[in-house]
C-alpha cells in the first residue's frame, strides 16, 4: 500500500504541473511553470524545456542577468517572450536571448517595461532550474486542444469556442464530463467483496485527489475569466508638432481623451480596476462594473510632453468576477490587486471541492462497510417458521 500510495502521488504531482502548464497556455502568463517554445535561450533553456515561473510581484524588481517573461510588441509577432536582461537604461531594459548575437532591442522591439514582466525564471547559484522536455508535450497537447475547439466551433456556430477563452470553456467541459463519469463509476460499484477489502485511506485518498483536480480545473477557468481579458495594455503616443485625427498622435503639450474599452463576453458580472502606468494618463474612473455580455469604457486623459517624439504608454486592468460584495473586493484590492484574486479563486476552489467530496460521499468508510455487512446479515437471515 505504500508503493501504491507513493505511485498515486506521483500521478497526482505529474497532473498538477501538466494542468499548470496548460493553464499558462489558456491565461497567456505563467502559472508557477513556464516552457520555451524556440531556441533563443540555448543551451541555458532548450527548447521544450521548462522551467519555475516566479510572478514578477513576487520576484521584485528584475536586475541585469535575470531570464525574465514579458510581453514583447514585436518580436515574433508578439506575445510572451523569455529572454535575458542584460542590461537596465533610463528608457527600459535590453533584453537578449542567450543564443542570439544582439539584443532585442537592435531590431524593431523597444526597451523592455516593468510593466511588461510578467514573470522571473527562479535561477538558485545564478543558474535557471529547468526540466527538460516538459514544455513539449504541453504543446502537444494545446494544439490538438484547439483543434478539436476549432473543430466544435464549426460544428456548432459557437463563435466563443475560439481563442483561449474557449480552451478554457473546453478544458472545463472536459473535467465536468470526466468529474459526472467517475462520479457514476463510484456510485455503481457493486461489488460488495471488493468494497469490504478496500483499504481505508485508499477510498479517502481516490475521492480528494478527485475532488482536488476538479476544483483545481475550475480555479484554472475561473482564473481564466479574469486574466485573459485583463492585462497590460500599450499606447504607443506620438507627440506632434501640429494637431491630427489620429487618436494617440497629439499635439506636444495638449490633452487628448482616449476610450478604454472594458468588454464582459462572459454571464458572471465583472468588476473592473484600470490603473495608469505613468503621470501622463489620467482616468476618469479607476473602477467600473460590467454586466453579463455588455461593454464599459473608461476614458484615459493622455497628455503629450512638451518634446516631440514617441512615447509608448500603459494602463493596466485587474479584473474580477463579481461573486464577493463589492465593498469587500474594494477593501481587499486596496491591500493589493492579487488579494481579490486569490480570494475569488480559493471561493470556488474551496467550494468545489466541498462539494464534490458532499457527492461522492466523505462519511468514514469503515461506517459505510459496517452498513454493507449489516444489510448483507440481514439478507442471510433464516426465515422463521410460524
């Protein structure tokens, strides 16, 4: 039993770093494990290889030599990038992959934000920990993921099954299908011999790992809704010498009022926080509330500086679903944004788990096999002759 108990953890280790991987692919950001997709970071990180993802907010603040995730404009079409800072300017960070001859910033991609980091490769003695080959199969397993989305779609006309927010619809739809199925497969067991000789602790053990992963694919979805759509967002703007029509390209020294757009496809409400990245945006709402299937605007207020030039901008959105008071989400974002967050999805995770441990039945075992042996007495009973 204790090889077995040893082999079951073992799966159970093995599936979480597997969701979280896929769970970075549906968010769009590490979640706690990272992978590289290209060779850029050889023979630090091959490709395939993954790595421990630490978020920015907890990493601190990056310094020269440290393999960082960001949100690249440019290069590769965009989207996140691991790659090396190698060194820190007044205008951003220069960033580089180790196999590559020049910095990033040589080409078209400009100097590297705070903003933009999303995540710090954990890198103990100044060497990044990685695990070779464990982005590969996640890739793997993501495209043939959105091919069967792509699929579904077609098939349906449900345009929502697109995009990482449909992988995530298609994720969770896939663990309720698994979660109902090994439901029914539990509570149709019939076999009296085989419920008498099982072991205690391995019923307990089957029915939370269970529960476990099911509660930790819907945090996954959940996470989802709030983080995909959410974000950093890029102004690149433009201060001109003469007035334009052009919305980010503003006269030096003026004022110039842009829409943010906050959308909610979903048909949980929403409460969305919008924060300027720098002093020369100003919001005229820092929070709004977005119903099922409806749109907000918030407007940005963008000064251009006196010096002509281009000066990329950035507002960041935080956004959670609307399942807590207001007030207290307001309190909580307060202490920090992650706070609301982390409290959302330890909610549901919590929930999902009780309640799926309420399904598949969390009385003591050994009561339940006492009950089977009484009924199975009483069944072999002799009749009384009168």
């Amino acid at each position: 039993m204790i090889r077995w108990g040893v082999r079951r953890g073992l799966q159970a280790l093995l599936a979480l770093v597997f969701v979280a991987l896929i769970a970075g692919q549906i968010l769009g950001q590490p979640i706690l494990l990272g992978f590289v997709e290209t060779g850029s970071m050889e023979p630090t990180i091959e490709t395939g290889d993954g790595f421990v993802a630490i978020p920015s907010d907890v990493a601190g603040q990056p310094e020269p030599g440290d393999v960082v995730v960001f949100e690249a404009q440019q290069l590769h079409g965009g989207g996140l990038t691991t790659h090396r800072i190698v060194e820190e300017t007044d205008r951003g960070y220069v960033t580089r992959g180790d196999a590559n001859p020049f910095p990033d910033q040589d080409g078209d991609e400009p100097y590297v934000q705070d903003e933009q980091i999303v995540a710090v490769a954990w890198q103990p003695s100044d060497e990044v920990v990685t695990v070779p080959s464990l982005g590969t199969g996640v890739m793997v397993t993501s495209n043939a993921l959105e091919s069967v989305q792509v699929r579904l779609a077609t098939a349906s006309g449900i345009n929502s099954l697109h995009g990482t927010g449909g992988l995530a619809y298609l994720v969770l739809g896939l663990s309720i299908g698994l979660y109902v199925v090994e439901t029914i497969r539990e509570r149709r067991e019939t076999s009296t011999k085989s419920r008498l000789a099982r072991d205690d602790e391995t019923e307990r053990l089957n029915s939370r790992l269970l529960c476990a992963t099911f509660a930790l694919l819907v945090v996954v979805a959940a996470a989802g809704a709030m983080l995909v759509p959410a974000g950093t967002q890029s102004y690149g703007v433009v201060s001109a010498e003469f007035d334009s029509e052009q919305p980010l390209m503003i006269e030096q020294g003026t004022t110039e009022d842009v829409p943010y757009s906050v959308s909610n496809g979903g048909i949980v409400p929403i409460i969305s926080y919008v924060e300027a990245g720098s002093d020369r945006v100003a919001l005229d709402a820092e929070r709004t509330a977005v119903g099922p299937r409806d749109t907000d605007d918030v407007t940005m207020s963008i000064t251009a500086p006196e010096a002509t030039g281009h000066y990329p901008t950035y507002v960041t959105e935080y956004r959670y679903l609307h399942v807590l008071p207001l007030p207290l989400i307001d309190v909580l974002y307060d202490v920090h944004p992650w706070v609301p967050f982390l409290a959302i999805v330890s909610l549901l995770g919590g929930g999902t788990y009780g309640l799926g441990r309420l399904l598949l039945g969390s009385a003591d075992p050994r009561s339940r096999r006492k009950s089977v042996r009484d009924r199975g007495r009483k069944i072999s009973r002799p009749f009384k002759r009168h």
